[in-house]
C-alpha cells in the first residue's frame, strides 16, 4: 500500500534555528497538508495545498512557516526562525477527495 | 465550529473483551468521518473511514457506525487483543471546496490487559 514518506523522523535544533521538514506524498493525491501535535493535546490543521499554492493555513501559520512543493514530489515545511513552542510532532498528509486521509510517521521536533 | 469529543479519555480492558469507543461532533453537516489508531510517538494509521451515506464500515475486528443526526460515532472492537493497545482517534472534515482539513478528537487511549 502506498505511503506517505517524512524525514527526518526526529530532529533537535536550537531556537532561532530554520528547520525544514521533509515529505513524499502519495502521487496520486491531490490535497497536502501539514498538521502538528503538541505534546499530550490534539492533532491540529497549520496548512493545506493544492495545485502548487497554499489554499487555507491556520492562525498558528504564521509568517515564520512556509511549505513548497519545489519539484512535483517533494513537499516540505519550513519554519524559519523556531521558538521553544515549535517542539511538537509535525504530519504530513496527502488526500484524494472521498478516500479519506493518509499520514506519515511524522516528525519529532525538539526545540531546544 | 466543529468541535469534536471523545470520551473516554483512557479505557483499560481485559483480553478478549469487545469494547466501545466513543465519538461525537457538535456539527452534524459532515460527509465523512475517518478512524485512526496513533501509537506512542508514531503517525497516523487510517482504520476506517464512513460517508455520511453510510450507517457503518467494517474492516476484520473492527466495526465503526455514524449517527450524523446524533452527532454521534461508534468504534466497535471486537475480540481486543494486546496488539490493539494504542490511542484511538476520530476526526470529521472542514470541506472547503475540496480541501478538507480535519478536526480532531483528543483520542481514548486504549490499555489491553493480557
């Protein structure tokens, strides 16, 4: 069965470090996203993409985030300058319309 | 807003017992809504996903059932095994002109006792 791909699966950087969080969708999908979880609550939205530009992003995307898809495959995250409150679980997800949602394993992001 | 429950928080049962899991979306105007199991520090793992035109979807132990009027989802286990200790979330679609970005529940986290 298909999968979606991240890496790294865990990564430690100190604030005010840019990080950027990598992904390989499923290429039949059509819908990306990323959503985070932060240690103990729930799995939240940041941002989606469709036909090589953002469609929605979240009040927490704000402009220390960006996402590209830079070559038709990859599809990163990119947070610029990271602060302490950044360290959550990063998930990747592609989607076509009435298969539902896959995820990646995620990324670990420990801000220190 | 969506704003989606699961409850129990945490759910300890002895092997081989059949269980319940609960789910309930205060905005009943979903399309779908889609099960996942997370395992400690790891992804995602899509178990069953319901239209809103069906009333439930099985796959092998696993029975899930929507009541859109209600607002309410079942995820039935059958036969539980240690292997299906793990948290258990729900989440239903925003759809916004096919985007659908989720909203989540905050997961029962399920203990099988061998």
């Amino acid at each position: 069965e298909p999968e979606v791909t991240q890496t790294p699966s865990h990564q430690v950087t100190q604030m005010g470090q840019e990080v950027i969080l990598r992904c390989v969708p499923i290429s039949n999908h059509l819908y990306f996203y990323w959503y985070r979880q932060i240690l103990g609550q729930k799995v939240e939205f940041l941002v989606s993409f469709y036909n090589n530009e953002i469609s929605e992003k979240s009040e927490i995307f704000d402009d220390q985030f960006s996402v590209e898809r830079p070559d038709g495959s990859n599809f990163t995250l990119k947070i610029r300058s990271t602060k302490l409150e950044d360290s959550a679980m990063y998930f990747c997800a592609g989607q076509r319309q009435v298969y539902g949602y896959t995820f990646g394993s995620g990324t670990r992001l420990t801000v220190v | 807003k969506q704003e989606v429950t699961q409850i129990p928080a945490a759910l300890s049962v002895p092997e081989g017992e059949n269980l319940v899991l609960n789910c309930s979306f205060t905005d009943s105007a979903i399309y779908n809504l889609q099960w996942f199991r997370q395992d400690p520090g790891k992804g995602l793992t899509s178990l069953l996903l319901i239209q809103s035109s069906q009333r439930e979807q099985t796959s092998g132990r696993l029975n899930a059932s929507l009541d859109k009027s209600s607002g309410r989802s079942t995820l039935y286990i059958a036969a539980s095994q240690p292997g299906d200790s793990a948290t258990y979330l729900c989440a239903v679609p925003i759809s916004n002109f096919g985007n659908e970005k989720l909203t989540f529940g905050t997961g029962t986290r399920l203990t099988i006792i061998p």
